[in-house]
C-alpha cells in the first residue's frame, strides 16, 4: 500500500466534459449532467417552445421576443442529483499482486476517479470497504471535501480476510434506502449463485448496479511455468504445490466458467457488468466505459 | 540370462535420474500468495489422470534409460528352443582337398578326389546363400584354388571344385589349415569353418613329422590368436571321404632315384639306386616290367630284382647308365607291378615312376690352388691331386684340371673365360692363408653354386683360417681349427680312415673297402678340427681313427649355394702318408670332385615349392624361354608383367644372372626350353613316404585332435547344422533398440500431447 493514494486528478480532466449517464435517469435533488425525466426550469437552458395560454408569464424569454416580438418560453432540463455508492472488496483475494500492481490499488484508482469525478459532477458519493463483513462506510454526500474523507478511507483500507460478498451486499442493499448508483468494485472470487441474489436485491431497491470485475492478467492467462506452491491470501495455510503447464487449460477452463457465469448473472440481473484488466491503465478503462455508456444513451 | 558387458548394467543407477529431476522439479518450485485458489481445485477425475500421465511419463523415460543400458550391456538369453527358431547364420567356409598321391587311391571304385569333391560340391549346394567358400587344396605346399571366401556358390566355387587339379606328392595339412586360418581370420562372421577332405592316411595326418608341425600349429593359433580376437575360432572339421579303405592296402612305389655323382661326364657309367617298396604284402613276386627311359624315350628294360623276400618292405634296385652326350638329361623309372588284366597288387598308380634329372658335362672344369710357393712345378705338392684327376696322357680326361700358386689366384680365374670353362670346383691344397680378395672370391664362387676342397698342411696358418675364413661359423670354412696332431716319428701312432659309413654320397664307393682301399691309408699327421663348437657351422663325414682318439677327416658345409668340403690332412705325400700311392686316391680325389661339382645339380631336383634356377649366359634380357609343367601347357616364362597364359618368372643378377621360376608346386618334370630350343629338366620330387597309404588309427587321430580341436566328421548335415556355443545365444540388443526406439517416440507423442494440453 503506497503511502499516499496515487491519484491523479488531471488525469481526469480529459473525461470532464463526458458525462456519466445512468441507464435510467435517477431523480436526485442536485444539479449535475445527469438528465432528469422532468424539463423544468432548472439551471440548463434546454429549447424554447411557442407560448401558450397558461404559461407563466415569468418563464417568457423577453430577450427572445425583443428580436422576433414573438413570445417563447425558455425551457430548461433539470439537473437531478446521483447518489453513488462504491462498494470495494477488501478481501484478502484482492492483495493478489501480479506484475501490474494488486488487485485492490487497481480498485481504489477506480474508485477515486470514480468520486472525483462524481463529486465534480456534483453527485454524491459514498464509500464502503468490506471483506466478510464492512469494515468501514461513507454515506453520500455532494460536497467538495467529501472527496478527500472518501480518499482518505480508501487509502487506509488494508485488504484482508476471507471473502464473503453476497451476505454483505445483502446486507447493504437493505441499508441504501434511496434509489442511486452502485457501484462495485470486487474480484467476486464467490459462488455466482449467492451473487446473483445479492445483485438482483440491488436491483430490487431500483439501484442502478455497475460491477468492476477487476481480475489481474496471471489470473486471466495462468502464464506460471516452473512448479509453484500457491498459497491462500484469505485462508492462512491453504496452499497447493502444482505444475501450472499441467493445471492451466483446466484452470482456465474453470475460471472461464466463472467469468462467464458471473457474466450472465450481471445480463439476467440488469447489472453493467465490466471486466477491468489491471494491466489496463486506469483511465483508459473509465474512458471505454464511459464512452461505452455515453453511446448507449 | 547373461550381459557381454556386464559392467554396463552400472548404469542402471541412472533409472533414478527422473525421479531425481522429478522431485528435484518439485523441490525447487516458486511461491505465489494466490487469491483465486478455487479455480486449482480440479476434479478426481483430472487430478487421477493427471497424476498417471506424470507416472507414465516418468516410466517411459526410465524405461528408454532401462533399455538404453540393457543394450548397451549386450543382454543375450540362450534358450535352445529360440536358437532353433532363429534362422542358421551364414558362414565363411575354407574348403581343404587333400592334394597328396594317396586321394588317387584306385581300390575303391571312386578315387578318394573324385569322393572329395563329390562331397564339396553336395556340401557347396547345400549352403545358403550369403555363405561364403573358399577352396585350398593341400599339396607339399599351399594352393589357393579359391583364395578369398566368395559367395558366388552358383558358380565361382563349384567351378573351383571341379577345378582342382589331380593330386600328386605329399601334402602339408597343417599349413593348409593355418592358411585357411588365416583367411578366416579376416572374416567378421562368428560362423567359421574349416573342412578338411582327406582319405584318413597316416602320413600326412599322424606321423611324427605331422604330429610336429600339429604341435607347431596348436602353438601358432594359440599365441597369435589369427583367427581374430573377436568370436570363437573357426571349427575345423575332419571329414574322411574314403573311410571304407582297407586300413594297409596293398601298393608298389619307387622312392626317388640316388645317383653317384651328381654330374655325370659323358660316355661314363652312372649307377642309380632305388629301391621296390612294397605296402600291404608279405610276399615278394617280381614286378610285371619295369623300364628306363632317358628324355622320355625308352631305353631299355631292366631285370627286376629276384629276391624272395620283403626288408622292410623294400627290395634295393640299382642300375647304370652312360649318357653319350653331354647336357641336361631326364631319366625315369617306370614300374608296372601287375600285368594287363592281371589282379591289382597296386592301388595308387602314381607312384609308379620316378625321374630324375641330371647334368651330363664333357669335362668338369677344377681349378688347384697350391699353397706351395716353390716356383718348380713338379715339386709342388698339388701335383699329385692334378695327376689324379686328369693323368697327363689321357687325351679325353673327365677332369680338366689347372694348377695355380696362390699367388696367382684371383677372382678372374673362377669368373672369366666362357661358362663351360668355369671351374665347377676349387681346391685349395695346404695354403697357408688367403688374402681378402681372394676370399672374397671364394665366397662368390661358392654363391654361384661352387664346390670348395680344402685340404690342410703343415703350411696352414691356423689363426689366418680361423679369424679370416671360418670367422666363429660365419665363414666358408667348415670348422674351427685346433691343432696339428700326431708324430711322424712314431708310425704306429698314425691315423687312418675309419670305415665308412657309405650314407655319404662321395665315400659311397668305398663303403665295401676292398684291399688297398681307403682304409689301409696312413697318416702320421693330421689337423684337428672343432665341428663339436657351438660356433661350428660343418658336419663330420668321415673320420680318422687314430690309437688314442677320433678325429675328423672330412669336414662338410653348405656355404650359400655351394658345397665346402674341408679334409684333416693335405692329400698329398707331405708328412709321410701313403694315401697318394694306394689305389683308392684317385677314386677318393674324383668322387670328391664330382661330389662337390653336385653341389649345383641340386637345382636340378628340386622340392615342391623350391624354384627353378637357370643361369644366363649374359645380362640380355631372358626372352623365349618357355615351361612347361608337369600338367598342361606349355607356356612361355614372362619376366615383366604377370599376364594370363605366361608362367610368372623373374631374373636375379648375384652372383651372376639368373632366371628364376617359383611355380613349382606340382610333382614331376619341369622342362625348360631355352631359345636356342634345348631343354633343361627340372624334377620336383615326390614324398616317398606318401606310397605308405597305413591308415590312422583312432588313437593317432584322437591324439591329433587333442593337439589342435577338430572334429572327425563324415556326416555332411551335421556340419552344416553346427553352431557355435556362443551362436546358442540370442541376442537381444535389436530389439531393445527397437524397444527403445518405440518408447522414445511414445515419450515423444506424450510429451506434446502434455504440452498441447497447456
């Protein structure tokens, strides 16, 4: 764990202008670039539109009728406010350090680039860090020093322990009582099974639900050659001596079967599903998505 | 179950090395702090195959090390049963034909040869192909019919059967065997024999001479090991191809004639001797005929002895002739024992005649060197040599004799002059010593074929003879010289020639001493002589006995190709003898003269393998001279290059020009005609003792093959079906390579079928 979080803001900067757009539009009381359902007469200009009887007279653009004497009504988009909730796996499975870097670093640049951005926006942000159980939980909130608690909870966070995600996202799913944005950011080394459920409660609560499946390369591709004795990162003194050359197609096979049942289990949930490679720079991988999600507006 | 090299069974230890890069692999592995630990967990199922893989792939590669060294080791089993699966091995044979006289053995129907190469030809047919033959034939000495094992069994050695020429002479088997020895020697096949077609004769096979050279041969093979240090030696099998002949069948042979003299003056009375042998009868009855022919022209025939009973089996035989022109001459004894249609007392026919060669000269050309320096002729004590040989008056002397003085004597006059003016002998009379020139001229002429007499005096100077001409055996003369012995004061004190032994050819005529003979002569004085040194290099031939001791009286040497011999006292009236008056002086200075001039007629009759010596009368190259053999053509001698139809000769120059022709391996009469269309004869003489047809006995033939390991066997398919010992083995390298061959390449297919698996 590096001293200070490595976090850059600039490296945000290019995705300013992009907009982190909901599937669906969540209401929300602070001004930000998600849309609302409702035109009102917010902060953004959206068209004007031929005046009708009954309109407000206050809502006439008189500039607009100096310069055509015609009467228009200006009418805004109105900025809803986002409550995001990042969950990060903390477990032990999530230390796993492969050339690039842990898995959990990985999730917390995420993470904080997910806040700033969020708070830049003007959403809120919340925090929690958890392994089997949660060991530390930020409510949202939209201010600007939010961001520096929310950093500062994520730069403390040691992983560690056992992974146990589905009772805690049950757990949590039960404690986010207003609708928003959940984010997760976790291996999900689980049974997809549970998962499933634990999703589909998120779903339940009408959370718009976006799992990071954040997997390092050597956990994808299993490249070890020589003998090798893996050890248990959340079980102490779990350990197997294998030959990887021998062990890997029936590896790779077991973890593509995961991979593609958590797959699917995010498709059946409504859940955006998103495997984050840590040899992927950070930024690229928030600017696919984000671009991904921008065109599916 | 057995290993040819079993210490290669050390590298067994190496079937651990895989187990030892196994857990070595396993020891020296990586740590990794792992988070996905669920997806390792693989079922029983692939951890069970797993697992097996791993274990096969580690017992092929043990096994390809397992089999690699079983190979290496030479493993080998010797089942009897899989040795009669395995097909026969080929096999590299030598084929000997008994070439002696005793394989034309007539009292059986079919010749022991023609049984002989019955049974090669069968035995040839029989082979299989890829077996090899060679074909020898075992006569006095060695021929090759077939020299090298061919496997051309079709044509090359059933034609080298047949082609073997009739037999004749005696036989050496045990050089035949060695030759054949030899030959497999070079084989690379473990399969070898060596098959032996003889008629079961004593001679030849288990007589002493033969029991020796078995011996030598058993030594031979034992330390030299020819036959390849590699595999067993050859078999060597003994096959009888006349084993129903009686074991003493009966035969008439003549041994070869014995003449006098050596050369013959012409017009002179020449006695031959031989004899009658006589196998496998009691009873004498006289021969059918018997018949002289000279240069193959029937003489005259002779009476055939009387007697009535056998000696031994011999009944001596003797008969004169007198040649009346000079040259080379062949004369032949020709007995027939049995009448036309009469019952056969004679089984082998060949042995029936006998030839002879023998040069017939005008004069015989002797040069005396005196030692005498008195400058008056008549005292000179060679005087009385001369005059015994060639007495003034006689106007046809059979002896050309000149004297010289030693002072005189060089080598121009035993080289100079024309060939038939060349002394044939020298004596030299009581001369105090010889210079080196002079000696060296002795030499030469002895190598040239001369006859030296040496007769000894008081003017010898004994250290002068022992360090210049006897030089501790190394020189020409016969003996080491002692002393002077006896006393012309005291005459009853003299020596005098003990009674002859008659086996010498030069005294044979004083065998039966009649009055005023040898014997009466005395000698108050004489030389003694050394021929008991160790250094002594003559041989005593006649002896003077005198009241106290035995001393030599004549002393013979061969010198190079000439004959030296070396007489005690001076042969002449010095110190008081009476030998130059009694009658048997002359006859004694001509038989030693015509013994001596001999010593070149021995080139006339010759044995099997001896050459053929014709001296040129100038260096001009040989041409026109042609041979021809006792069988076949006549062909002419080529000197340069060997080429077919011409008889290899060749020409070498010392002492004097010489041509020279090897190709004398057949018994019987050589004839060398000259340009000039003379002809010189040449016989190469059979072994009497081959007329003896005496079977062996088991015993002797037991005792032959305790000497040398042999197997006496007639039967042609238990020779054919014989192995070795050691091909009773299988061996088994082939089919651990194949072995290993096949589970490299499964640890090959295992191998990247793992490695696709990954």
């Amino acid at each position: 764990m590096p001293s200070t979080l490595q976090f850059d803001p600039t490296s945000l900067a290019k995705y300013g202008r992009l907009a982190l757009v909901a599937r669906n539009a969540v209401e929300g009381f602070l001004t930000g670039v998600h849309k609302s359902p409702y035109k009102g007469f917010s902060v953004e200009f959206a068209e004007h539109r031929q005046y009708y009887h009954g309109d407000e007279i206050r809502h006439i653009d008189w500039r607009a009728f100096g310069k055509t004497d015609r009467y228009y009504i200006k009418e805004y988009e109105e900025e809803t406010n986002l409550k995001a909730h990042l969950l990060v796996d903390a477990s032990g499975s999530m230390k796993y350090q492969g050339k690039h870097g842990s898995k959990f670093h990985y999730a917390q640049y995420i993470a904080a680039s997910l806040s700033y951005l969020m708070l830049h926006q003007r959403d809120a942000v919340g925090l929690a860090t958890h392994d089997t159980k949660i060991r530390q939980i930020i409510p949202p909130k939209a201010n600007s020093k939010h961001l520096l608690r929310v950093l500062n909870a994520l730069q403390e966070t040691e992983p560690g322990g056992e992974t146990g995600l589905a009772p805690l996202w049950h757990q949590l799913a039960g404690q986010f009582k207003r609708r928003g944005l959940v984010v997760i950011l976790s291996d999900c080394f689980e049974e997809v099974g549970p998962l499933l459920r634990a999703l589909r409660h998120f779903r339940f609560r009408r959370h718009e639900v976006l799992l990071f499946h954040i997997l390092a390369p050597e956990e994808i591709d299993f490249p070890f050659k020589k003998w090798t004795q893996f050890r248990d990162l959340e079980i102490s003194g779990n350990k197997m001596l294998v030959d990887p050359q021998r062990l890997r197609r029936d590896y790779q096979q077991n973890f593509q079967k995961f991979c593609n049942d958590l797959r699917n289990a995010c498709g059946q949930a409504q859940v955006d599903y998103h495997l984050m490679r840590t040899d992927e720079p950070v930024d690229k991988a928030l600017g696919i998505y984000l671009t991904k999600r921008q065109r599916r507006r | 179950m057995f290993f040819a090299q079993p210490w290669m069974l050390l590298g067994l230890t190496a079937l651990v090395i895989p187990i030892i890069i196994h857990l070595l692999n396993r020891r020296r592995y990586e740590i990794i702090d792992w988070g996905a630990m669920q997806f390792l967990q693989i079922s029983k199922v692939t951890r069970r195959r797993l697992f097996l893989e791993e274990l096969l792939l580690m017992l092929l590669r043990m096994g390809l090390i397992g089999l690699l060294v079983l190979a290496l080791a030479g493993f080998f089993t010797s089942f009897d049963w899989l040795a009669r699966l395995q097909p026969r091995p080929n096999r590299d044979v030598v084929l000997i034909f008994d070439g002696s006289s005793s394989m034309n053995y007539t009292g059986g129907g079919k010749t022991p040869q023609d049984a002989a190469k019955e049974w090669a030809a069968d035995f040839v047919h029989d082979l299989t192909p890829g077996d090899a033959v060679a074909v020898f034939q075992a006569r006095q000495q060695v021929v090759p019919v077939l020299a090298e094992p061919s496997r051309d069994l079709i044509r090359l050695v059933p034609q080298a059967v047949h082609d073997i020429v009739r037999p004749g002479g005696g036989c050496d088997l045990p050089a035949a065997v060695q030759s054949a020895n030899a030959v497999l020697g070079k084989s690379e096949r473990s399969e070898r024999d060596i098959i032996v077609l003889t008629d079961g004769q004593r001679f030849g096979w288990s007589d002493p001479a033969a029991m020796q050279r078995w011996e030598q041969l058993a030594r031979q093979l034992g330390a030299g090991k020819p036959h390849g240090a590699s595999g067993p030696p050859p078999r060597l099998w003994v096959v009888n191809v006349d084993p129903h002949r009686d074991p003493d069948p009966p035969n008439w042979s003549l041994p070869p004639l014995r003449v006098n003299r050596p050369v013959v003056p012409v017009g002179r009375e020449v006695t031959f001797h031989t004899d009658l042998t006589i196998h496998g009868q009691n009873a004498y009855t006289p021969p059918y005929s018997l018949s002289l022919e000279v240069d193959g022209e029937l003489v005259r025939r002779l009476e055939p002895p009387r007697a009535s009973a056998l000696a031994k089996g011999k009944i001596p035989l003797t008969f004169t002739h007198r040649f009346v022109n000079e040259g080379s001459h062949l004369v032949s004894l020709v007995l027939e024992p049995d009448a036309p249609g009469a019952v056969s007392r004679d089984t082998v026919p060949d042995d029936n005649r006998q030839d002879f060669a023998v040069e017939v000269t005008p004069t015989l050309p002797v040069l005396i060197v005196d030692g005498d320096a008195d400058p008056a002729p008549k005292r000179r004590g060679a005087w009385s040599l001369r005059d015994a040989l060639a007495p003034q008056g006689d106007a046809t002397p059979a002896v050309k004799a000149r004297v010289v003085s030693i002072k005189d004597f060089d080598a121009t006059l035993l080289t100079g002059g024309m060939d038939a003016e060349r002394p044939r002998v020298l004596i030299l009379c009581n001369a105090a010593a010889l210079s080196k020139p002079q000696d060296e001229a002795v030499e030469q002429f002895l190598a040239d074929g001369g006859g030296v007499l040496t007769t000894l005096g008081g003017r010898v100077d004994k250290d002068e003879y022992n360090r210049q001409l006897f030089r501790e055996g190394h020189g020409w003369l016969p003996a080491k010289l002692v002393s002077i012995e006896g006393d012309e004061n005291r005459p009853t004190d003299a020596a005098r020639p003990a009674a002859v032994s008659a086996t010498h050819p030069a005294l044979e005529l004083f065998r039966n001493d009649p009055l005023g003979g040898l014997s009466d002569a005395r000698f108050s004085r004489w030389w003694k002589t050394d021929v008991s040194a160790k250094d002594a290099a003559g041989e005593r031939v006649a002896t003077l006995k005198s009241p106290t001791a035995d001393y030599s009286f004549l002393v013979e040497r061969r010198y190079k190709s000439g004959r030296v011999l070396l007489c005690a006292v001076a042969l002449d009236s010095s110190w008081g003898t009476n030998l130059t008056d009694l009658p048997a002086f002359v006859p004694l200075a001509h038989e030693l003269v015509y013994y001596l001039a001999g010593a070149r007629s021995a080139e006339f009759n010759l044995q099997p393998g001896q050459p053929i010596r014709y001296r040129l009368t100038s260096n001009a190259p040989p041409d026109g001279f042609r041979l021809q053999p006792p069988f076949g053509e006549e062909k002419p001698l080529g000197i340069s290059q060997p080429s077919p139809g011409v008889i290899p000769a060749r020409v070498t120059s010392p002492p004097r020009p010489t041509l020279v022709c090897d190709e004398t391996r057949e018994t019987g009469v050589y004839r060398l005609k000259t340009p000039d269309s003379r002809v010189a004869y040449y016989v190469v003489q059979s072994d009497p003792r081959e007329s003896d047809l005496t079977a062996s006995t088991d015993e002797e033939r037991d005792r032959v093959a305790k000497v040398l390991p042999m197997q006496y066997q007639n039967d042609r398919d238990t020779i054919l079906a014989a192995r070795n010992p050691g091909e009773q083995r299988q061996e088994w390298w082939w089919v651990l390579l194949l072995g290993l061959v096949g589970l490299l390449c499964g640890e090959v297919w295992m191998t990247r079928r793992m490695l696709k698996a990954r």
